[in-house]
C-alpha cells in the first residue's frame, strides 16, 4: 500500500530541494499542486476545463475540484506519494483526510528569519528596493505573513499526524543538503 506523506513549508525554506531528498530516498513521487494544475490545463482534460473555467472567472478553486485533481494524480502512481504545500486551510485538510490516508506530515520552518531577509534584500536591485520601498524589514514582515498563515493548518494538522518539524536557520547549516537527508533518515 502506497504512503502519503505531507510537506508544509515556511517561504524560502527549501521545499524543493527538501522533497527532492524525501523522494530520492523513499522512492516516492512528488505532487507539487501548483504544478499539477498547470499541468491540467494544458491537458485540456475535462478537469482542467474545469480548473480554468474557475481561473478565468478569478474564483477560487473549490476544494472537491483540488481533492479529485489530488486523487487523479495519486492513482497514476504505485509508489509512495509526497505532497507539497496542500492542504492550506481545515476545510481542505478535512476534506482530504475523507480520500486518502496520510501517514506523516513534515513542516519545514524558518527560525532565524533575520538572517533571511537580509540574504533576500541583498538579491534586490537597489535602484528596484528604492524605487518600491523595500527594505529588509519589509522582507521580514512578508516572511512572518506567510510562516503565520501556515502555522494555521500546522497547528490542526499535527494534532491528527505523525508530525516532523524540521527547523531551518540558513545562517547555522553549512549544507541543507545534508541537513535534510539527516533529518530524513534519523526521522
């Protein structure tokens, strides 16, 4: 029987790279929702039809709509199943725990997010950062935002879940590479 394993991660923390280890050593399958969607739509399938319809009209996309593109994708797999970023709120969650069985949730969050925004404001054009007025304490607020908004669903999640926090500080790790296979592996 396939397992399905949940990733939730902070903005900037890794996701990709964490999955891509996650999947290299359980030999499973990534479903990346943003993806997929994308996917879909191009397709042309009748549930991409779907989709954009939704798109077009600058609705949100219904959770049962979200649950059978999952479910679809999840079917064409006999190996084990990741999930990136999904479910985003307890309606989501609640529907999806009525399909599938999760057996583990990861959450990657950010602890030194000083340390982050001054790496991402470093990135930015200085005639760009000035022109919008960005400054690393802007940087950080939309990092904080974010981590607050995921820490909702994390929150219920972890009650129900077999449940790993991975914390990530950039500014401690030599290697997240290496970081996330330890993790991985002693999880």
């Amino acid at each position: 029987m396939k397992k399905i394993q949940i990733v939730i991660a902070d903005y900037n923390s890794g996701s990709q790279t964490f999955c891509e280890k996650l999947n290299e050593i359980n030999s499973s399958k990534n479903i990346d929702l943003r993806e997929l969607i994308r996917s879909e739509i191009r397709e042309k399938s009748v549930l991409g039809k779907e989709i954009k319809d939704c798109i077009d009209k600058g609705k949100l996309l219904d959770t049962n709509l979200i649950n059978k593109l999952i479910t679809k994708e999840i079917s064409k797999y006999h190996s084990d199943i990741t999930i990136l970023n999904y479910p985003r709120t307890e309606e989501q969650y609640n529907s999806l725990i009525k399909i599938i069985n999760i057996d583990k949730f990861w959450h990657l969050k950010l602890d030194n997010i000083d340390y982050l925004a001054k790496k991402e404001y470093l990135k930015i054009d200085k005639n760009y950062s000035a022109k919008y007025d960005i400054t690393i304490e802007t940087i950080k607020k939309k990092i904080i935002t974010k981590q607050n908004e995921y820490q909702l669903i994390v929150d219920i999640m972890q009650k129900d879940l077999n449940y790993t926090l991975i914390s990530i500080d950039y500014g401690k790790e030599s290697s997240m590479i290496d970081y996330f296979i330890d993790k991985i592996k002693s999880a």
